[in-house]
DNA sequence: CTGTTAGCGCATTCAT
DNA sequence: ATGAATGCGCTAACAG
C-alpha cells in the first residue's frame, strides 16, 4: 500500500539537480545557488521527503542521538531531570535514546554498551553507579555530561548543586525556627550513586549545628535508604531512643513521607509536636498533609542545561562546571518555637 | 587513540571464511559448519567485533527498535508500565526508544513522526491523545500495542485493565460502607469513538450508584485534568455548590491528593467528615495522610505484557487482546457509616 | 553449505 | 557552485 520509499533522488529529479546538491542544502553547508536551493527545498516538501537515518549514520558516523542513562524512571527527581533533557534536546536535530540503570552497575554497563553499539554522539548521566575509572574511559572516547552526580576527575562535565549548602541552609533554618534537638534521616554513605549528595547533606547538617554551637547528638541521627518505608522506620528507632526531639530532617522527601506516616500512627502531630523536613521538592511534598518545607533542586533547569551543554560538547566548545542554586521551600511543616 | 573500527570483513579474514558466512551465524539464520561457525564466534569475541548497526539497518530495513511514547515521565503508573517494558525487552535483541507526549498532541503528533523516520520496527503508545484515526493509520504501518488506552477498532492491541468494573466495584465498596452521596472527580473524555479510561471510570461510577437505586446528582460530579491542582479545585467547586456529600472519588490518585489538601485548608477532616478515594495506587498513595483507598493496576506486568505482545507482532504472530485485572486497596481514608 | 556480488540511501571527495 | 564517483558496513539474493 505504501508508495516506494522516496529518497534523495528523487527530489534531485524533481528538482533537476544532482544528488549532492541536494545533500547539500539539506545538511545545510556550503552555498549553493538560491534558486536551486528553492527548487530543492520545494520538492523536499511535495515529496514529504524523509531521510534515512540509517544511510546518514553510515555515510556519516553521525547517529544524532545522545544516549541518556538514568537510574529510575518514576523518581520524581531523575524524571525532571529527564523532562528538561527533552526540553532542552527538542528544537535540536538530536534525539534521546534513554535507558534505565535501576541503581545496578551490571545493568548500567549493558546499557552503556548498548549506547555504544548505536553511536550515540554523546552521553549523559543522571547520577549512575560506574566507577570513576570507567567514566573517565568512556568520557575520553565519547562527549559526556553527567548530573547528579560528581565526580572529581570530571568536574568539568558535572552539573549539580551545592548539597552542603542547601542542607546548611535547611538546619539554620530549623535553628532559626528555634529548634535545638534536630534530627537527622541520612542514608548510607558508601552507597555510590548517592554517596557525594548524601553525605554533603549530613555534612552540611553537622555544620550548622556546629556553627551554632550545638554539640551533635549521634543518637539523633539514623540511617535509611532513601525509600519510604525506612523513612518510618528512622522514626520508630528515633522514638524508641527516648531522645528528646523538636524537627526531623530527612535527607529526601520520601523519607520524609515514611517519617510522616509513622508519626501519624503514632499520634504525633506535624508540625504541632514535631517539625518536619525533607529535601528534593518533589511533586507530592506540595500536597502531604501538611505540606511540607523541603528543598526544591532546579531539576528540569538542570536537565536542560545538560542538554546543552552536550550539544556544546559535541561541538567542541568547552564547557565549564555548572552549579545550580538550591531554593529553600518553606511550608507548613515546621513550626516556630518561642 | 582508537584502532579502526573493526568490521564483519575482519572476522571474516580470521575466521578463514567469507563475510557472508560471518553474517550467517551473526543473524542466526540457516545452517553454517559447525566448525567455521566457532571459528567465526571465537574471531568475534577475540577482536571484539561490534556490528555497525547502521549497516544493519541500511542493508536489512530493520532498525531493532520499539518506540515508546509515554505521556508523563514522573507518574508512576506511566513510570511502572514503562519499567515493565524495560523488564520485557530486556533479554531480546531489541532496544527501547522513548519519548514523551507530555498530554500533548502536537508533541505527540512529533515524537511519532521521529519514530518513524528512525524506522522503529514496533511502537508501544502509554496512554495518548492521538485520534483514533491516526492510531488505525499508523497500526496499518506499523505493529503497535497500546497500554493504558482503549481504542475499539484496535482492542487486540490494546493491553489494559476493565476500568469500568474496578471503578463499579470502588463505588459499590463506598456504598457499602454506608455511602450515598458519593462525589465523583473526573476529566474530559474526549474523542468520540475512543472511550477512554476515565470515561469508563465515570460510567463505573455511574452504574454502581443506578444499580444501588440511587440517582445520580450531576452537580456531585466536577471535572479535572488528572492533575493534582485540579483535584483541588474540583473539592472548591463542589464545596461551593453546597450539595451535601460523604465521600469523594477521584479518578486518579493525583486528583485525589489535590482534594486532599483543599479538604486540609477548610480544616475537613478525612476520613471523618467526608471520605476520599483514589485511582492508581501511586507509590505515595500508601504514605498520605491518611494513606488513601484506591484501585491498583498492575503496571508492571502491563508493560511486560506489552513488550511482549509487540514483539510478538513483529513476529508475525496474531495477537490478542489482554485485559489485567485489577485491586481494590483498602486503607484508611474511608469512614464507615453507621 | 558457502563464497560472490549487488545494492541499501546518503555524505563526501574530486573534478569541473 | 555543482555533478560524478566512491564507499560507509552489512544483508540478501544468486550462484556454485
């Protein structure tokens, strides 16, 4: 049913040119006459000409797509992340071709490979589980961006914020608030792809109360996994400790939401009895009750940004370490002591 | 830094055999010497040889791919269906293109147009609003699946659950805890010949309460977008209208949320003033204040599902449709009435 | 069973 | 500025 597949020939016929002119107006190089130029550009649309990406690949070297690896499609986070990669690609001649890495190296490997064999022209990750050894190998041969993630040696592809600061920020918060025993929700420091975010958040929490001369509490400070439910359970052990507690800082919202539930089973109201804060902003923390005070990360800002700087990569333009700025979200979560 | 690329005429000249011989026992296809087939087999593994998969797809006019196009990275439902994608292609030689229709049609409309010109072999739409015309052209194109949408014309190709009972046996649970002036939040159910979930929800609703001899009261009926914003605007309208309501349901769990917070700032107690129940069972359905009743789809499986079927298509085989069912997740946001 | 050959559609020298 | 020719790496007839 399907009319013979149309290639560049025939608009070349069409347009009485010979095929490399029309190659060429179409790749967009050097001059070529205006009146063929029209000519071509005419049939290319009456002839709803599509090229085939496949030829060009071959011919060229060139895939026009850029690989992204993420680590969790469904993570509020990563997903924005995505979003402003989409945004920041969508006037562009490049596609994304995506791949999840479920927080597993084996898994990451396998789609880097796959990336690999289709010649993506670059590559970004959004945080990811590879040693620092593979992702300099792999950024030596192909462009690389990677977000959410810092690595030392490739500091100059990285875009990130300043965890430290913004989880600073949230416990002066507290303080200023009133708050003095503060508790803290982090999570395992070794575990790689979170091990720069969450750790810098822990640190910034120690600074602050150092700064304000608060002497930590290691009893106040319990470990998770970054998912809901150990969320709950960083609570039923901070309650079990009988340690005295004002606000809980969980170092991601869905901790914070676990923390929350366990809470509401326990009677304890928030922000009444205690104050409660998370971190990420994601979509939902708008609308727990009651909503709750967090720190908002530029995600799609930061995916956008990605995407450009790729392009730019891929250009041969050289990029420079981009940093965003974290936003303190207030909401009704914590309450001010007098 | 990096040794020409090494291509199927290498291995052929290792493996003492012609470069059509390499390609016999690469694609898997008719009877090679048992001997020359290791030789080749051992050549490629010795020299690391990556097929170009533009030649491949040049020479054979398959690309290895399936389209996915999803419409919201970051919800969860869409998220799950599209994890069990990933899950079900995962062993075959397939890789998974996707792209976001954001609600869009024109983006859509767009992201269909990139498969297309990439020469994807499959396409799996996750919901969607292209017209039920362009779906049926595009099925005569090209093997498609669709998840999480109901087209007629193409209902062998559409994996899905029976939204009509799951939304029948939600109502009836409500009215048998008592319920009789049961609210229902819904969205537009456009395009005529398409009935689309929430449509089907609606008309669950709507039977429930006629089997239960209850008239329905239009004005208990708001509409939305399926966003959380909207289902709070929707508790504001149907606050306003001053009918007398025990119990809200909304068609999906953002909704539901959204309803959750307008009910919190006009100081409404959930459960005990009214009840609120939701659809989908996202990730924090279980984590909200009170965690919220809704219905869960198996979205993990649906995505298998459809990895599945449309490679199974691809294949050639005849398909048939498939219909999950669903679960009615009791929690704590329903009062029952004496 | 296996080698030879002819494209697949396009980018790119190389001439003109 | 433009046309002709070459080849990208591989698959698929086509012969043996």
């Amino acid at each position: 049913m399907s009319s013979r597949k149309i290639t560049i020939e025939d608009i070349a016929q069409k347009a009485n040119v010979s095929i490399s002119t029309v190659s060429r107006v179409l790749r967009k190089s050097s001059g070529v006459a205006a009146d063929k130029r029209e000519a071509v550009l005419q049939a290319v649309t009456a002839l709803d000409y599509r090229p085939n990406i496949f030829a060009q690949g071959l011919a060229s070297g060139q895939s026009m797509t850029i690989g992204v690896i993420t680590q969790n499609f469904g993570s509020p986070f990563y997903d924005g992340i995505l979003q402003g990669i989409l945004l920041g690609l969508e006037k562009s001649d490049y596609s994304p071709l995506f791949a999840d890495g479920r927080w597993n190296e084996n898994i990451e490997q396998h789609a880097l490979q796959t990336f690999v064999d289709r010649r993506v022209d670059g590559l970004i990750f959004v945080g990811g589980q590879l040693p620092e050894a593979d992702m300099v190998a792999v950024a030596h041969k192909t462009p690389l961006i990677l977000v959410g993630r810092t690595i030392a040696s490739l500091a100059e592809n990285c875009i990130h914020i300043d965890n430290f600061q913004a989880s600073y920020e949230m416990t002066r918060y507290l303080l200023e608030m009133g708050h003095r025993h503060i508790a803290h929700i982090t999570a395992q420091m070794h575990y790689q792809n979170t091990v720069s975010d969450v750790a810098q958040r822990y640190a910034g929490y120690v600074q602050a109360l150092a700064d304000a001369g608060i002497t930590l509490d290691p009893q106040l400070v319990v470990e998770g996994n970054m998912l809901q439910q150990s969320g709950a359970l960083a609570v039923e052990m901070l309650l079990m400790q009988k340690r005295p507690f004002t606000a809980i800082f969980a170092a991601n919202d869905q901790m914070a939401f676990g923390a929350r539930l366990a809470l509401y089973r326990r009677g304890i109201r928030v922000p009444d009895d205690v104050s409660l804060v998370g971190f990420d902003d994601e979509m939902t923390a708008a609308y727990t009750i009651p909503p709750l005070t967090t720190v908002r990360q530029p995600s799609v800002e930061m995916g956008r940004a990605a995407a450009v700087a790729i392009m730019g990569l891929m250009d041969g333009q050289p990029v420079s370490q981009q940093i965003f700025s974290s936003q303190l979200i207030v909401r009704e979560s914590v309450l001010r002591l007098r």
